[in-house]
C-alpha cells in the first residue's frame, strides 16, 4: 500500500511498546518518543504509512503492531 493511498483510506496501525528504552541506543529511544510511545504497554493509533513502517523496522524489538483495542 503506497503513503497516498494510506492517507486516503485513512489505513492506521496499533503500536504497542513491549519493551523498555532502556539499555539501547537514544536514537531507538527517540524514535519510540516520535512514536508517541514511553511507557510500557501503552498504544497509539499511527498513520500506515513508509516514514511510519520505517521507524518501526528500527525498533522492532521494543514493540508490537496490535488488533484495534476495545475490539
């Protein structure tokens, strides 16, 4: 799916962190707070898009995409 259709479908990913900053390098954890994540377990609804999938490529090991919660 390209960003352009992303947007116009209105496509979105749930990102849940799983594991702390702590330890790695503050690039990843920089990246987790351009996330809008910090906090364990906690989830954001991001956009489904390649500056997106991108970011978390680079800290696949601190997070999960999740099913829509409350579902």
């Amino acid at each position: 799916m390209t960003a352009t259709r992303a947007r116009k479908t209105g496509a979105s990913l749930y990102v849940q962190q799983v594991r702390s900053g702590i330890g790695f390098d503050r690039t990843q954890k920089a990246t987790l707070r351009a996330l809008g994540l910090g906090k364990l377990r906690r989830v954001r609804e991001l956009p489904d898009n390649r500056e997106i999938r991108g970011m978390l490529a680079k800290i696949s090991h601190l997070v999960k995409v999740v099913d829509r919660p409350g579902s």
